[in-house]
C-alpha cells in the first residue's frame, strides 16, 4: 500500500517520510476494511469529523464560502490580543 501511493498520504500528498510519525493505517470503522495511510494530521481530522461525510461537506462549503469574505474588524489577531470593542 505504501509503494501504491507513492509513500505519500491518501489524502494531503505530503511525503510520509517527512512525517515524524509512522503513517496511520486508515480503516472503516464500521467495516474494518483498510482504506490507506495517513499522515497523522489528516488521520487525526477525520477522526474529529468521525468520518461523517455530511459534516465534512458542510466544512468544505464552509471554508469555500469563507474564501472570499472579508470582515476586517473581526480578524483572528483581534481575538488574541485580547482586545475588546
């Protein structure tokens, strides 16, 4: 499996090697049928969407919809200086 994907994650393309990790072995968890490797990152955010594809489309609609959106007064360093309005 590692030869088949070119000894890179399934899901990022990022080299295994270059992980400090070993490679996780994805698997169905209602199956328990292998589905690749992972690196740990994406191996760990499909374990936070608990390979519920309803919610993993949501957060990609999410993240597209968010692509072009620009709230300048509500930027992510605003929130850690601590500042308030």
């Amino acid at each position: 499996m590692f030869v088949e994907q070119g000894g890179r994650c399934a899901i990022c393309d990022q080299f295994l090697s270059d992980s400090q990790k070993r490679p996780a072995i994805d698997h169905d968890h209602m199956t328990g049928v292998i589905r690749g490797l992972l690196c740990d990152p994406c191996n760990k955010g499909l374990g936070h969407f608990r390979d519920r594809l309803d919610v993993m489309r949501r957060a990609v609609e999410y993240l597209e919809s968010a692509k072009n959106k620009t709230v300048p007064q509500y930027r992510y360093e605003f929130f850690q200086s601590g500042a308030s309005k």
